[in-house]
C-alpha cells in the first residue's frame, strides 16, 4: 500500500481506544476504471470524501459518502450522458494483528487504509446498469438508426419480410404488393 496514494488514510491520529473519532473531507482523483462500460468515473476525476473514521475494538470503522461525476452513453441512442452520484461508504478496515479472516473486513496496513476498494464496490454498485439519457427515450431506428427523439415521425416504407418472399410468386401478379 502506497502511503502517497490519495485514496489512502492515515489513522495515526485517531488513538487505538474505542469511541475515539475523527471526521476527514477530501477530494482526491479517480482511479483508473471505476465503473463499467456503458458508464463510469474519468480516471482522474475529483471525488469528495466526507468520512467519519471511528475506532471501534476490532478496528477502523469508515462511513460517509463519496460524490462526483458519472460520464457514459445511453444504452438507447448511445449520446454522451452526464451525471453526478452520491455513494454511501462503509467499511470496517480491521487491525493489522487481528485474527479476522480477510474475506469478512479490509485489513489495515499499520496504520493506513485503503479506500479504493470500498469506492470501487459502492460506486459500481450504484452505476445504472443500462443509463439513459432521459426515461422515455425512444431509442435508435432498428432500420437505419436515426435518433427517434429527433425524428419522432420517423417511418420505412412498408416492405417484405424476406423470409416470407418466396412465397409473393404465388400471388398473381394483380395482387402482389
């Protein structure tokens, strides 16, 4: 663990003695791939930490919120979507000689914690899984993709399903469409 890292606490200050607290605001820039492919965070983007950092008898216990700004493409038309998020964190980060098994809390390093995994859960987890750029949009047209939103009259000429062509020679020819 890197003690330069911007996503990572040290908790010298804050004594050993349970019910000892201290409360931490901070921006620091955006890991690289937080989120998924249709949506995310900028590598480098500033997101704001408030934090409450509380010593409890096992450990570290961290909640607040994490906030800042989510960029993608609706999974409709695919134009640029912008929005903002609000991650609730909360993560008990365990003493380093503690006996718990890593898979039940985060292990401290002395005395620094690490916050990108928690950021990483709580904001993937709040990601849309399919964003849109407005609840009602119509999407792209399945023929020749125009924006529907744009276009809302939008309409092909009515043509023959090719798999049903073969059968428009049984029609006389007065008859075919």
């Amino acid at each position: 663990m890197d003690p330069r890292s911007p996503l990572v606490i040290e908790t010298h200050e804050l004594s050993r003695r349970a019910g000892s607290q201290r409360e931490v605001s901070f921006t620091a820039a955006a890991p690289a791939d937080l989120g998924i492919d249709v949506i995310g965070v900028p590598e480098g983007d500033p997101i704001q930490f408030d934090l409450r950092l509380e010593a409890v008898v096992e450990g570290v216990l961290v909640t607040g919120t994490a906030s800042g700004r989510l960029v993608g493409e609706c999974a409709r038309c695919l134009v640029d979507v912008e929005d903002d998020f609000l991650a609730d964190v909360q993560e008990l980060y365990v003493y380093p000689e503690s006996d718990a098994e890593p898979d039940e809390a985060s292990r401290m390093e002395g005395d620094l914690i690490d916050l990108e995994p928690a950021l990483r859960d709580q904001v993937v987890l709040a990601l849309p899984f399919q964003p849109l750029c407005a609840d009602d949009c119509p999407g792209l047209c399945p023929e020749c993709g125009v924006r529907l939103v744009e276009e809302p009259g939008h309409k092909h000429e009515d043509g023959v399903d090719p798999r049903w062509s073969a059968l428009s020679g049984l029609l006389p020819q007065d008859e075919k469409p």
